[in-house]
C-alpha cells in the first residue's frame, strides 16, 4: 500500500478573465432600511373582495341569524373574500342552522341523579368530562358541548 505525501505547493492558476462590456456597467444598489431590502418600485396589491355571487345569494350569518351572535365573531361578507370564493356558487354551499338554533333542538337528558358527567360522547372526539349539579329545579346546559340535562321531579305523596 503507498502512502501519499503531502504537499504544500499550490497548483498554478490561471488569471481571472476580464469582464466584458456587457458585464461593466452601474450596478443599481437597492435601498435598505433597518436590515430590510426594499423595493425600488410601488407594485400594486389587490384587495380581497366579497365576490357578486354571494352578495346576491346572501350574507345572513345562519337561515335563523342575520347578524354576528358574538363580539368575536367575523359577519360573513368579511369571512368568504379572496380567490377561495371567486368561483363558489353560493346556491349550493350548506346553510346550516346557528350552533345556537342547533343545539336547541336537542331533547332535554332527564335523569334521576343529582349530578350527572357529561363527556361530549364519542371517546376521544368528545370533551374533558364535566359534573353538572341539577340540585336546582329547570334544565342545565353543558359548559362544553351545551347538551341541557335535569333531573326529574318526582313527588311522592302519602296517601293514608
């Protein structure tokens, strides 16, 4: 097996080529400020806009709501803007009912217990169990999923 030596001299190389006129010229430096580049021309940006088609379809929030029901929450008109909804044709998107609306329409759990825990069903799709007190008359709602639970008043009378 042979061993290589070492060695400290460099190979001899060629001198740059000179630039061409081509390549010579002012070189543009482009604007700075704080460590950011910025550019030397205002390109313009669309706006994201609310398409015709679902101002004439309509912009109630729900078919039972036609306004926001929290301070939080974005009205429509705002929410479907931008290339998303350019080519939706809003008469065949679901219009499904409020959370509100919906989750009235679910029966009332009545039970016999003075407390009863609620875990949003469905195992690992639901939510973190919660023990709801129905010591008071009338029903009470989950804090989570809004699934009203009460108990049922029974009245027993003596009859001698």
């Amino acid at each position: 097996m042979a061993v290589r030596a070492k060695s400290t001299s460099t190979l001899p190389t060629e001198a740059p080529p000179a630039p061409t006129e081509e390549a010579r010229g002012d070189f543009v430096r482009p604007r700075v400020e704080d460590h950011h580049l910025m550019s030397n021309k205002e390109v313009p940006i669309a706006e994201p806009q609310t398409p015709p088609e679902v101002l004439e379809y309509g912009v109630e929030q729900a078919p039972n709501a036609l306004e926001t029901w929290s301070q939080d929450q974005r009205p429509k008109v705002d929410a479907m803007k931008g290339p998303r909804f350019e080519q939706v044709d809003m008469a065949f998107q679901p219009q499904s009912l409020s959370a509100m609306e919906l989750i009235s329409n679910v029966p009332i759990q009545m039970t016999t217990k003075r407390v009863v825990p609620c875990d949003g069903g469905d195992g690992p799709l639901g939510h973190p169990r919660v023990y709801i007190n129905l010591d008071k008359p009338g029903p009470k709602g989950c804090p989570y999923c809004g699934i009203r639970y009460q108990k049922e008043e029974h009245h027993f009378h003596y009859v001698p």
